[in-house]
C-alpha cells in the first residue's frame, strides 16, 4: 500500500511501476494497481472522509501473490476500515501533518 497527499507523487508512482525498468513489474505473480484518479484525502463536514476505500472488495477476484496498491491519501485520516492493515509507515510526512497522532 502506498498513500500520498499529492496527486503528482501518485502519479510518479504509477509511472515508475509502469516503466520497464521496473524490476517489481516484471516478477510473475506481482501486480501494481495504482489509483491516480480519485482523491481520498478529501474531507467532508470537517471530519470524515469524502470516500473511502474498501480494499478488500478492490482486490477481490485479483490474481497476484504479491501487490502494490497506490492511491491519494492523507496519512492522517487513511481511507480504509480499521484493522486492515498491521503496520502504516509514514516516511517523511509527520512535519507535514497538523496533528501527527492521527
């Protein structure tokens, strides 16, 4: 899974899994779906999201063994169900975030 606020970054993401430099690509069984389209960072009545994502319902009939899952996202209100992941690393964005214990 990988979030970014900007829409350029997911952009660049899908175009460097696109590249056929892109050693990850190339793997079989590897899939990347990357979701440059819809913004799920955007906040509605001030505290919920617009939209969410179920992710499970995204994946759903995929064939893969190994998947990357790129989308627009604010790391501070990610737009998927509780407890669908066990970890979220947020690389060099707390100094970017108003409240980091979100």
């Amino acid at each position: 899974m990988s979030c970014d606020l900007s829409s350029e970054m997911v952009r660049l993401l899908k175009a460097n899994y696109d590249s056929p430099a892109c050693d990850f690509s190339k793997v079989p069984g590897n899939k990347v779906m990357v979701d440059t389209e819809t913004d799920y960072s955007e906040i509605k009545d001030g505290v919920k999201l617009a939209r969410t994502l179920q992710i499970e319902e995204v994946i759903k009939g995929q064939d893969f063994d190994k998947l990357v899952y790129g989308c627009r996202a604010n790391n501070e209100l990610l737009p998927f169900p509780d407890a669908s992941f066990d970890a979220y690393v947020a690389g060099m964005s707390l100094m970017l975030v108003p409240n980091h214990r979100n």
